[in-house]
C-alpha cells in the first residue's frame, strides 16, 4: 500500500504542480554495489515550473534574498511547504518521507539548479547540491530497499 501511495504522490505533483506533462518509470533491480539486496525505484520527471516558481508567489517574501531553488527545495522537502493554502493539502511528501524512513529508503529531487536528498544510513550522498546546470522542471527518485535478507 506505500508504495502505491509513494508512486500516486509522485505522480499528482506533477498534476497539481507541473503546469505540463510528466513521465514515469519503476523499474526493480538488485542493487550489489551499496545493499546486496533487491529495491524499487520510482523515478518522476516534468519539465514545467520547477519548485521555485511554484512556490514563488506564497513563499518568496517570507525568504528575501535567500530565495532560490535551494531554499524552494529545502521548503517543499524538509519544511512540508504547499504553495495551495488549503486545510489538508500538502501531505504526499511528508507521506513519502515517512513511508521511505520505515524502509530505508532515499528520496532525491533536483529542481532548478539545485537538488536535494532525504539520505539513510547505508548511503553517503549530499543532503544539498547547489550550482548546476538550469533544469526548468523537477525530477524526483525514490529508492526502496527491499527487506532485510532478501537477495
């Protein structure tokens, strides 16, 4: 049932937020390099607004000149901002962060020139990256471990 909610998630932001089409892929591996075990990926990508400009009218002002797509990604990501103002909306990332902590799982999103990473033990990527190339949309990846002892 996480995994259903996690992909639909992924999905409908592009939906809500996108302002265009998006793809989708999932695809199951087993992952030797860092787990020695099987994982899902869900990997989600548009090539629309971005983060920044999709949470520029609510959430500018309240940064100032720190505003960029850093700090849009660190809002959307770490912070649970939704730029609708809606009692109940702006629960799917906060829903897949939780779903991704119960497995171990990764959650990395690059928007803009930036890309952010919700990190478990077992990898040792960067929690920020600033600086790279302009990427107008938003691509999401979500990795799933699968159980423990699974080969």
């Amino acid at each position: 049932m996480g995994f259903a909610m996690a992909l639909s998630e992924a999905c409908q932001n592009i939906v809500e937020h996108a302002g265009t089409g998006g793809w989708v892929a999932v695809h199951a591996y087993r992952f030797r390099r860092k787990l020695g075990r099987k994982v899902a990926v869900i990997a989600v990508s548009d090539g629309g607004i971005g983060f920044r400009r999709s949470l520029e009218a609510t959430q500018a002002r309240r940064f100032g000149e720190r505003w960029g797509d850093a700090v849009a990604l660190e809002a959307a990501v770490i912070q649970h901002t939704s730029r609708f103002r809606d009692p109940g909306r702006g629960q799917g990332m906060p829903g897949i962060k939780r779903y991704l902590t119960r497995w171990s799982g990764k959650l990395t999103i690059r928007s803009g020139t930036a890309r952010i990473a919700i990190i478990p033990a077992w990898d040792d990527d960067v929690p920020m990256t600033e600086g790279l190339a302009p990427f107008p949309g938003a691509q999401l990846q979500i990795l799933i471990p699968g159980a423990e002892g699974t080969a």
